[in-house]
C-alpha cells in the first residue's frame, strides 16, 4: 500500500506541476494576445475583447485572435504611411510647365515643349530667378523686368534675350 499511496503522491504532483505549466501558459497566451492588439490598435475596447477571447476560450480563443487580428502594427502603418508620403511629396515637387503641364527642369529657363518662359536671369549676377521676382536673392539687386518693359534700353533687352536663350 505504501507504493500505491507514493505512486498516486507522484502523480499529484506531476499533475501539479503539469497544470502550473498550463496555467503559465495560458496566462502569457493571454498577455501576449492583449500586448499583441495593444501594437496593432489604439482601440482600448478591441484591445479588452482580444485579452478577453483569449481567456475565455483558451485553444481556440488563440486561433481566433490570430484571425481576426489587424494584418499591420501601428508601427508598420505609420511607416508606410510615411512612405507614401515622401513618394506624393516626390511627385508633387518636380516643377511643371504652365503652359503644357509637362516636367520640366529646375534650371529651364524655357519650356522646350510649349516655348512657355518659366525663368529669367538676373542682369547683374546671371543667376535664374522666377519670372514675378523683381529682387535678385543671390546679389540683392532690384530689377524692372524686361519683357514687361518698364525703362530698359532696347539693346540692353536684345543682349538678355540672347543670354537667356543660350
């Protein structure tokens, strides 16, 4: 008798240390499903109701979750996010011509499509300023201009249009 009681005292504590383990398990099962939803949603409601559905149905609760749960993390989201910003930003921010709406270059000072003038070049520095600048920003120096008309002698018009054209 003596073996059989020692032999069922083993299987308690077996079966003890068996259901710790289970419990441990389904706990962190628990955590990490609520920990999971937590980096997925910023709904505190969702975030409850996967803990719970987890808890309460322990093996399938899981496969459910796993399921149901948000394809991306927040992180993912915001990241692609930014992606797809930085690409609008890209696309948005190459210059177009007025005239044909079609790219051109920064530093055109006429559109090689349409012949639409996007440019002008400053007088004094050669610099290429936009056409409603009357203020050159890389010397400072204010002009009238001339295509506009404005006071400028007729050969010193003929000289920029060259200049402007090469």
């Amino acid at each position: 008798m003596a073996s059989l009681d020692t032999l069922v005292s083993y299987l308690y504590i077996i079966l003890a240390v068996l259901g710790a383990l289970l419990a441990a398990l389904w706990l962190s099962v628990i955590i990490w499903a609520f920990r999971d939803m937590r980096g997925r949603t910023r709904d505190l409601f969702a975030q409850l109701l996967a803990g719970l559905v987890v808890a309460a149905l322990p093996g399938v609760g899981l496969v459910i979750y796993l399921v149901l749960r948000p394809p991306e993390t927040l992180a993912e989201a915001y990241e692609r996010a930014l992606q797809e910003e930085a690409l609008l930003q890209e696309i948005e921010e190459r210059p177009i011509c007025p005239g044909c709406s079609r790219i051109v270059h920064k530093d055109w000072i006429l559109c090689p499509h349409c012949h639409t003038r996007l440019r002008k070049r400053c007088l004094d520095c050669d610099q290429l300023m936009e056409l409603h600048w009357n203020l050159c920003p890389y010397c400072g120096n204010q002009h009238v201009d001339v295509y506009v008309g404005g006071g400028v002698e007729e050969e010193e018009v003929k000289r920029n249009v060259k200049q402007d054209s090469r």
